[in-house]
C-alpha cells in the first residue's frame, strides 16, 4: 500500500438549503482511502451516508451543496471542477454502483451496449472494439456465455444477474475507486454474499478500492479493512473493522456492536432479544446541540449537550468523536 | 387475447396507401397530367375509366393514385416536422427544468390556444402555394401534443434509476436524453405521431381545396375535390373517389395509432379490458 491517499476528504460540509434556511445535512467529514483499500461508511438510514459519496462525484444537486471542505482525488482537489471535468471523472476514475439493480439499467437498451457505451464514452473506443470489450466485461463477472447474453434485456436477467451487469459496467474502465452504496440491500442473503464476493476480488485484482456504504455494520466490518461510522451528519468514530467490534470506543458504535447477533450468543440462538438503542435518529432540522448523540447516550453529561466534541485519535489507532469515549 | 382488429386493418389501410403512392407509375393506367384528351371529358366510372374521367378527359383512377404521393408525402413529412421538434423542446424541457421549461411551455401553451389549420393557413400566406410551403406550414404547427408527452416522459423518466446510473457513470446530458430518455419514451410518441399524421392528410386537404395547396395541374387529393366542387351534382365521381381515399387514408392512421396505443401503452390496455 502507497502512502499517498487517493481520496482525501477534509472537513468536508454539505449544506441543505430550503429555501428558507440552510442546514447542515452533514459536517465535519474527513476521511482518506488508499489506493487499492477497502473503507467503509456505515450508520443508520438518513445520516448523511449517500450524500457524502454523491459530494465525492460532483453530483450534489440543490437542494443540497458543499458548504466547505476540501475533496482531493489522487493529489488534485476536484470540489471546485467544471462540471465538464467532474463529468469526465465520474464512470472512468470513479465508479459508483447502487442498491437498486432492477432499475438501474436501461430496460429498453441490450446490456452489452451499455456495458459498451463505457468504452465508447470514456476511452474513445469503437463501437465494435467497444462491444468486443464488452463480451470480455461480462465475463470477468462471471456471467455464463457472455457472447449471447450481451444481447439480453435487463427484464431477462435475474436479479443478482443484473448487479453483476451494473459492476462490469462500473468496472468497465478500471476506476480508481468503486462507490458501492448499499449495493446488496435489494439482493437476497445467499446472492449478497456472492456480489459481494464479486466485487472484492474484481477490485483486489486490479487495484480498485472501494468505499462501501452501508447500514450494516456486520457486513461492512467483514469486507472493509477500515471502517467509519457516521451519526446524524458527523463521522463519530473510525477504526480497524477488527478493533470496532472488539473494543468499540464510541457509545454509539458500541451500541450499534451491541445491536449485532454474534455466532453463539444467546442472542443468535434466540433466547433474548437483541440489545437496541433506545430512541430515535433526530431530523435534520432538530439536530440537538453539543453532541448529535447526546438525548441517546447513556453516557451524556452537561458538557455533551452544549460542545460539540472535537475528533480524539485513539492510542490503539482509529479515531473518535466522544467527550468520554472509552 | 382478442385480435387487435384496429392495429390490423389501420395498419393494412396505411400500407396500402403507401404502396399505391410508391408503385405510382405502374398502377396508373395513364399520366396523371399529360393524358387529358376532351374526347373523353367527364365519363362515368366504367371498365376503361375505373374512377371516371374530369372535365378534361384525364383519368381519375390515375390521379387518385398519383394523389397518394403528395397526400403522403405530406402527411408522412410534416408529422416527421413535427416530432421532431416536439421531442426535441418537451425532452430537453422535461429533462432541463428552470427558464428553458417556462419558455417551452409558454410555446406550446400559445400553440395550442391557436388552431394549427389557422397557423398553417397564415404561413401559407406569407409563403405562397406549392408543396414545400405545405411541408413547412403544417410541420411547424402541430408539434404541441407530442412535445406535451415528451415534456411529462422526461419529467417522470429523468428520476428513473438508470437515468441516475447514467449520470453517475459520467454521461452527458445529450447522451442521456438520446440514450435514456428517448427510447423509453417511444411508443407515446409513435402513436401521437401516428394520428398526427392522419391529421395532416386532412389538412392537407383543406389548404389545396382553399387553392393553397400543391399548384394544379399536378393531382392532390385536396385540389381534386376543390376542382371538383362545381360538378358535384352532374359528375359526382370527381369528388367521390378522392373523398374515400383521403377518408380510407385517414381512418387507417387513426386505427393505427389507435391499435399502438393498445399495445404500447399497458394503463390505455387495462383500461379498456
Ligand atoms: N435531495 C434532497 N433534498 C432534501 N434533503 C435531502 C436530499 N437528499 C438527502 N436529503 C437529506 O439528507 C440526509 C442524508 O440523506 P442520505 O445521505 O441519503 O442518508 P443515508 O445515510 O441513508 O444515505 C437525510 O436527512 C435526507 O432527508
Ligand atoms: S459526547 Fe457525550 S453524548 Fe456524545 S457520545 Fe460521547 S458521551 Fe455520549
Ligand atoms: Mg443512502
């Protein structure tokens, strides 16, 4: 592994702005991935995971913007880019992939041209390079006969068919880094495990890290050598995906490990309920001073409820966002 | 599943017209034009003169068919016109938003408080008769409904997944209109286009009756029945067959459309069902 980051996020804030009144959605973001690393974003529906990885692409559309922040991509800062530029990035060093693969491709077109339109697009390809490529795309993921099913229409491809299509297409152009954004949610157990298995190996062969987001923190910790978890817009605390759930160093992560069943508890077995944090996500309008977690945390004193808590580096390694972590 | 009896002879109509216009010279039993002979001057419909024959002696069968190719020419053309340019301001309008959607909508909204006949009828007369004025009047005047489904198409379409997925991938917004957005707003559009044209034929019609249409003597359906308004009561032939043929022509465009919108408009289907 390079020292040098390939992506870098500073303090990076995303406004939302209503017309009336702008809000951060998120604020404080930092983080940095290697090249060929695995990190991962987890945390619950709504706290800011998305529109994180939308700000990585240029791809913030107003309501929300980049309030401030810096965003460099392989040395370069790219927050500030033409449109035209960041366009250029996206699909060729950036790749992104969804959770939703029954509609992320275009039904009315064969997915082999619109595996091929990558080659088109970004590499100035032919289109009968292009489509030659695409065969050889469709088969790196593992799609059996590759030379007929290029011709299929989405609605001909099962599920777990169709994410694979989205990953050749994503991969197309060897990206630097691939965005998956829950990309599994919509998929069965049994069929998850297999993208995900997928996805790993395409991107360790060629040097592709991925930043995978996620609310599932088991899922995420198992494929991710370093994980990040965001609560309510602010990263709170990132580790080693072994450490976060050995010895998880903010309340929230612990609650979140507590959440988990593990192989052989008796939680597992079904014997008692898992353990949930009590309360709920607040709206991002009503986000509590001081610490975002505060009306949740068993832990809160005064000093939570009027300070926000500053980012503390943890001697064990790993970051954290707490006035009393552990 | 019941047979599609609209789609089927609209569509058997629609065919017939186009390849009576396209066999033209093999079809006709004389020229169009050049065969008048005042020997023959307003037969009846007979073995020799199928459809009769006009106050000049020229052979009415021969220039329905020769008819076919302005009626279609514009009807086919035009519409074309019109799709185009319909598509083109609805697609960018939905896809776009803000200031570009106002003005397209503030077109098309002026379009269709005008009558198209009346818009066409006014460019006629700045351009004179003839059927390239024809072409341009009636394309430019009828593109409303099109571009009104392909403004609301983009506006649902552009939320789509694999509109986002396209976006994400780093395609541009020409890219997305014509790769995305478009094919998937096909079938609509065919089957606006489908009846568009129909309408067309028919105001192709109208223009050559009111003399603003293809310049005589060369036949159009429209001009035929504007020659023959005076003997309609002493040789009723001259407007009778190039009546039924625009109405033949008209009818089969309209089931046409009519039998599309059955196939590729799943809502239309289940309502009818
Ligand atoms: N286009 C938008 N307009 C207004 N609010 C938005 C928009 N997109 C996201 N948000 C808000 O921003 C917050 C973070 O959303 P998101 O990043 O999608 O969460 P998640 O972590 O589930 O991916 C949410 O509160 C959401 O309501
Ligand atoms: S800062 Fe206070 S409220 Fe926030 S997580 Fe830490 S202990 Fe809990
Ligand atoms: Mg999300």
């Amino acid at each position: 592994m390079t020292g040098a980051p390939l992506i870098e996020v500073e303090d990076l804030r995303i406004d939302l702005d209503d017309g009336s009144r702008r809000v951060a959605a998120a604020e404080g973001v930092s983080f940095r991935i290697s090249r060929g690393e695995t990190f991962g974003l987890v945390g619950e529906s709504g706290c800011g995971k998305s529109i994180t990885a939308l700000a990585l692409i240029g791809l913030l559309r107003p309501p929300l913007s980049i309030g401030a922040g810096v965003i460099r991509f392989d040395g370069k800062e790219i927050q500030h880019l033409s449109a035209a530029r960041q366009r250029d990035l996206r699909g060729d060093r950036i790749a992104m992939i969804f959770q939703e693969p029954m509609t992320a491709l275009n039904p009315v077109s064969p997915v082999g041209r619109q595996i091929a339109e990558m080659f088109v697009l970004h590499k100035g390809k032919s289109w009968r390079e292009a489509n030659r490529l695409a065969v050889e795309a469709l088969a790196s993921v593992r799609v059996p006969a590759p030379e007929r099913r290029v011709n299929d229409y989405p609605h001909q491809l099962s599920g777990g068919m169709r994410q694979r299509v989205m990953i050749a297409i994503a991969l197309a152009c060897g990206p630097d880094l691939l965005i998956a954004d829950e990309p599994t949610t919509a998929l069965d157990v049994t069929v998850q495990a297999e993208i995900i298995e997928l996805m790993r190996n395409l991107c360790a062969e060629r040097g592709t890290a991925i930043l995978m987001i996620s609310h599932d923190l088991g899922l995420v910790a198992n494929v991710c050598r370093r994980v990040a978890v965001m609560y309510a817009g602010r990263i709170v605390e990132e580790r080693g995906s072994a450490d976060i759930f050995r010895k998880p160093s903010h309340p929230y992560t612990q609650g979140l490990v507590d959440s988990l069943p593990r192989l052989g508890s008796r939680a597992a077995l079904g014997r008692s309920r898992l353990k949930e944090i009590a309360g709920v996500v607040p709206a991002i309008t009503s986000f509590p001073d001081g610490c975002r977690f505060n009306p949740r945390c068993v832990h809160a004193t005064d000093i939570c409820r009027t300070i926000v808590p500053e980012t503390d580096l943890l001697e064990a390694g790993g970051l954290v966002r707490c006035h009393h972590h552990a | 599943m019941k047979l599609r009896a609209n789609l089927v002879i609209g569509g058997a109509l629609f065919a017939l017209a186009i390849a009576v216009g396209l066999l033209a010279p093999w079809l006709a039993h004389t020229d169009p034009v050049l065969d008048a002979n005042l020997m023959n001057a307003e037969e009846p419909p007979s073995w020799t003169w199928w459809f009769g024959t006009d106050d000049q002696g020229r052979d009415i069968y021969s220039r329905v068919v020769y008819g076919a190719r302005v009626s279609l020419t514009v009807g086919i053309v035009s519409q074309l016109i019109n799709s185009v340019i319909g598509v083109a301001l609805g697609l960018s309008a939905g896809y776009w938003g803000g200031w570009w959607d106002d003005v397209v909508n503030a077109l098309t909204n002026l379009m269709l408080a005008i009558p198209s006949l009346i818009f066409a009828l006014a460019i006629m007369a700045v351009l004179g008769p003839g059927l390239t004025s024809l072409l341009i009047a009636l394309g430019l005047t009828n593109w409303s409904f099109t571009c009104r489904i392909a403004r609301a198409s983009a506006l649902s379409l552009r939320n789509q997944g694999y509109v986002q997925a396209a976006t994400v991938l780093g395609y541009g917004d020409f890219r997305i209109m014509i790769t995305q957005l478009l094919p998937n707003m096909l079938g609509p559009i065919v089957v606006i286009g489908t009846l568009g044209m129909g309408s067309a034929v028919l105001s192709e019609a109208a223009l050559s009756f009111l003399g603003l249409g293809v310049r005589p003597p060369f036949p159009s359906w429209g001009s035929m029945l504007s020659d023959a308004r005076d003997q309609i009561t002493t040789a009723p032939w001259l407007s009778v067959f190039p009546g039924l043929a625009i109405f033949l022509t008209v009818l089969g465009l309209n089931l046409l459309g009519d039998g599309l919108r059955d196939i590729l408009d799943p809502q239309s289907r289940s309502r009818r069902t």
